[in-house]
C-alpha cells in the first residue's frame, strides 16, 4: 500500500525554547512526535520575544530537522520595564497581587494591559504576522495551520489568516480557557472591554474549522458557545531522564508557579498542628517549592511558623524540577478556589502521575483534577475548607512514609504519553485536511 503524502502544517505559537515553564511544553513535545505520523511540522514563533522565565536546556531538544521562522514581535512588557523592571517581571510570570497590597504601577498596568491590549499584550504581533505568513502561505504550500493560545492574539492570527485563505485548514488548540479564565477578573477590564474580548472568542471558535482542549470543562464550556467540532487533548509527560531516589525527609514538595490566591491556607495550619503534635514529625518534615511564589503564600508559611521547615528553590530548568518531583514523598497540587478554575488540569499533572509519588491537590469544588486523581490512584484531593481532611491525609502519608511504605502505581496512565497524544492531533489534522479537500 502506497504511504499517503506527508502533510505539511504551519504551527503559529508564542512560547518556544528557549521560553521556560508550562506554556512551552506542550508544542514543543508535539513538534518532536508529528513526523513519525506523517505530518512535517513548521514553526512560526517569535524573533525576540519577552519570556517570563527561560529555559535554554529546552533548546537541545529542538532538532536540526526542524522548521523553524522567527519574525519580529513588539513586546510592550519591554517598555513598561523601563518604568519598573520588577513589577513588570511579577505581572508577566502572571503573579498578580492582591488587589490592597497592589502599588499604583501594578494597577496601572493591569488597567493598560487589560483594556488597550486586547486580547492580551502580544496584540502587537497580529498584524504583522498575518502579513508576513500571508506571503508564506503564497510562496510555500502548506496543508493546514494550527494556532496555540494562550496568548490569544495568537488565535486572532489564525482568524484574520482564515479570512484571506478560507479553503485552508485551521485548528485552534486552547491550553486555557479565554473570557473564562480565572485572572480575567483581576484585569480591571471596562464593560467594552469584556465585551471585545466575547466577540474575539466567538468569531475564534465560530470560524476555526476545529477546536483543541486540554480539559472535560472546557471542552462543554465551548460546545455550548460553538457548533465548531470541539476535541479534548490533554497535556501529557514524556521519557524523562532522571533518578528515583526518594528524599530521606517527609518531603511535600509544589513544582511550578504558586500565584497569590493559591494559598491553601488550611494546609498550613494542618501541618503546623501535626508539628505541634508529634515532635519526631517535626523533625522529618520538609517543605519544598520549585517555582515563582508570591509574595502572600511565604508570608502565610512564615505566618503559621513553618520558615525553618520551608525552602523556596526557585525557578528551575525543566529536568532539574523533573528530578525534584521524583525526589518527593509526596506532590503537592494546588490551584485557585474559584468556579472559573474548574476546568483547568495543570499541564504537571501528568508528570507528577509519571512519578509515581502521591498527590495532595486542593482546588476548587468539582475541579476537572479530582477526577483524574482517583480515576488513577495516585492521590487525594480537598477543597480549600476541608483542613480535617487535609490533616488527615498528611499523617496518612507520614505514617506510610515511616513504615517504608509511601509509594503509589497510577492506573492507565499510558494514553497520556506525548506520542500518544501526538497521534491523536495528527489524525485529528488529518481528518480536517480530507474534509476541506471533499
């Protein structure tokens, strides 16, 4: 049987190595898997972009093969810099403040960011990347594009590029929710604004010829906003290259950014009542943070006494902080306690469930997470109110961490390797190739 053309996909994203952190992971990993199923990938990324935190390990793993365009992007972030490099650094690492300990700088430029770049502060790029692949799409063929988001102005690329090539196939792939999502409050957005922004959503998801979700929440959220075909691909992990070498200590370990309205403040208590309780506990006990913290969650850990036992280690490069999930007793996964986070599955997840180490999360009622804990016997997760619950689980873990005896195996975690998944998007790109051809 004759192997069918390879399809050549122009992929249009933002974060790209040596970019660090969660948004760059996902294409990257993608990108690395789409030829084995016959789709040749090219990236359009940006020339000089403002990344939050970089990661130049993650650019070993960009191989020669690669299609790679850069163009230049106009980064607004760059210029308010200028005014105050620190406060700018804080907001792009999407650490907000709470709102009364918020300096006049920060709200000014939450009020800028939200209402004169919309959707988000890479606005700027839309037009001049329409331009540029707009050439690029005449000069080379491709068979399909695909646009990544957040940032969003990244899916109006692909809106404006569906307008001029309407017989091309576009898929819009969301690893976040967009007016639903959970620092959209904190913008200070003016009614018009909030209003520009359901419109840029709607013509996105009405105009894609498929949609691209990463959580059950979102994937309804969207099916009741859009007849455009919505398909569920979550994040997933890798072949990691690290040692299994559990910590001596009782270890509770947080990997990635902890924002200020993450801060479980009953697990602080829980585990300051366990110290108050059991001495040789005390003893054992670590905290570990492997990330950006703000400023509120280490005031808290100060708060309830538990600095000596604390160690916050700091942005780390991706294996660095993949061997510090493997070196953890036990994982914790903490997201904000509102109704908008619901649907969001922390692209970690899925290493921590590859590390074999017990999850503690605490999110929001009905978190998409919770599901998926159980389903794989990897953990327990409470709501923000639930500190008996939270207590309890701890000393559970203590008591098998004592005993030799702290380790877990999740259940059916294989259709969440990167290849797996990559299989899924390319017969997913496949299909909508096929259709617009008929």
């Amino acid at each position: 049987m004759k192997t069918p053309k390879p399809l050549k996909v122009l992929i249009i994203l933002y974060y790209w190595p040596p970019a660090g952190g969660p948004g760059v992971q996902r294409w990257l990993k993608f990108v690395k898997y789409l030829k084995q199923f016959n789709v040749v990938p090219t990236v359009f990324a940006p020339e000089n972009p403002h990344y939050p935190t970089v990661d130049e390990s993650l650019e070993f793993e960009v191989t020669p093969d690669i299609d790679v365009i850069k163009s230049p992007i106009n980064e607004p972030y760059k210029v308010a810099s200028v005014f105050s490099e620190k406060e700018t650094n804080t907001l792009s690492k999407g650490i907000i403040k709470e709102h009364q300990k918020q300096s006049l700088i920060q709200k000014a430029m939450l009020f800028t960011r939200g209402n004169l770049f919309i959707p988000d502060a890479r606005a700027l790029w839309i037009k001049p990347s329409v331009k540029r692949i707009s050439k690029l799409l005449k000069d080379r063929q491709f068979d399909a594009i695909v646009t990544t988001g957040p940032p969003h102005s990244l899916h109006r690329i692909g809106f404006h590029l569906k307008e001029k090539f309407q017989d091309l196939p576009w898929v819009a792939d969301f690893r976040d929710p967009w007016t639903n999502i959970g620092y959209h409050d904190q913008l200070k957005l003016s009614e018009s604004s909030k209003k520009k922004h359901q419109d840029m959503e709607k013509e996105v998801l009405m105009t894609a010829n498929a949609i691209v979700v990463t959580s059950p929440g979102t994937q309804k959220e969207f099916k009741a906003k859009t007849n455009t075909p919505v398909h569920l691909i979550t994040n997933g992990y890798d072949d990691a290259e690290v040692n299994f070498e559990p910590d001596e200590h009782f270890s509770l370990v947080h990997i990635g950014t902890l924002l200020s309205e993450r801060n479980p403040e009953n697990l602080w208590i829980a585990i300051a009542e366990l110290i108050e309780e059991d001495k040789v506990f005390e003893s054992n006990l670590e905290l570990r943070f492997v990330g950006q913290v703000s400023e509120n969650l280490v005031e808290s850990v100060h708060d309830h006494k538990l600095q000596d036992h604390a160690r916050f280690l700091g942005y780390m490069p991706h294996k660095q902080a993949q061997q510090e999930m493997f070196n953890s007793q036990v994982l914790l996964l903490i997201e904000k306690n509102k109704t908008e986070t619901q649907d969001i599955i922390p692209g970690k997840l899925f290493e921590y469930l590859q590390s074999q180490r017990p999850i503690l999360g605490i999110g929001p009622k009905d978190w998409d997470v919770s599901g998926l804990v159980k389903d794989h016997k990897s953990g327990f997760t409470f709501g923000y109110n639930d500190k008996d619950e939270i207590k309890l689980c701890i000393k559970g873990y203590y008591q098998a961490f004592m005993k030799g005896k702290l380790f877990i195996k999740p259940k059916g975690i294989e259709s969440y390797h990167r290849k797996q998944l990559t299989e899924k998007l390319a017969e997913l790109i496949q299909q909508q190739v096929s259709q617009t051809a008929v």
